[in-house]
C-alpha cells in the first residue's frame, strides 16, 4: 500500500493532528466496511445531528454506548436463549460493533431505543471561548509617529 504524504495539508494549519489519525486509519483499514447493522445519520438542525441504527431484536442491556478520545462506539451482543429451538433462524442475532468518529464539540445528547431503531442524538456546541471574535485594532503607529514629532521640534 502506498503511503500519502500529508506535509501540504499542514502548511497553513495548526492543531490538526487528529485529522493525520483518522485518514491513516481509514487508508489502513479494511477498504469494505461491515454493513450490520445498517445506519442513518442525518443533520436535524444546524448543530444537530442523529444516528439511527436498525437493531431489530436487541434488548437495552445488551447494547453498550460509549465515546471516548472522540470516537462513539455502539456494541451489541445478545444473550443466549437457550430455551428457543429454531427450525429455521433468519433473523440476525450476530454481535456487532460501529464506531464513528466525532468532530470536535460534537457531544452525545442522548440515546432512545424504540421499535428496533436506536437513535444516538448528537450536538456540536463550540465554547464560547472558540467563537469567532472582533479584535480592536489601536493605531499604535500614529501614537510613535506624534510622539516622534514632538521629540523632533524639542531637539531642534
């Protein structure tokens, strides 16, 4: 496998180091992602996300949410039933694991598991120190200028 050179992309930018991780991995990983189980995700509102999974036959104790270093990963494992004979089984029933990578100040809200669909509500708040701010800008060189011109008339 090639590698790809991402030195251009740090030209202008700073603080991106997690950008170089997700493309790294997403190049070494497995180029077919698994499809169980299947998913939305959808943009509700400006800010506002959600991801909907179909988990048809999972109960809540057997599916675990979890957000750490930015990743939200979703398992789900069933517990075996062993009363139940099957003559035929084609229902899934197999462990699955989804991980999605989040963006920065995007936090989950909340979760809801309703007629097989898990809902993963998502909000992405930036502080309020990293909104975009005007900064004064003083005319200091006016300021060295006039006082430059009266330095010159007493020294004359």
């Amino acid at each position: 496998m090639n590698n790809i050179d991402l030195t251009p992309l740090y030209r202008n930018s700073i603080g991106f180091d997690r950008i170089a991780s997700m493309l790294d991995h997403a190049l070494s990983s497995d180029s077919v992602a698994p499809g169980y189980p299947p998913y939305n995700i959808e943009v509700l509102e400006d800010n506002r996300y959600g991801i909907t999974l179909a988990v048809a036959g999972f109960e809540l104790n057997e599916i675990n949410l979890q957000v750490e270093k930015g990743v939200l990963t979703i398992k789900g494992k069933k517990t075996a039933d062993e009363k139940k004979r099957y003559l035929h089984q084609g229902i899934a029933n197999r462990a699955f694991e989804r991980k999605f990578n989040l963006a920065d100040y995007v936090e989950v809200t909340g979760a809801e598991l309703n007629n097989g669909l898990l809902t993963i509500n998502l909000k992405k708040e930036i502080p309020e120190a990293m909104k975009p701010r005007t900064i004064e800008i003083h005319q200091a060189g006016q300021t060295i200028e006039h006082n430059l011109k009266k330095e010159d008339t007493k020294a004359a």
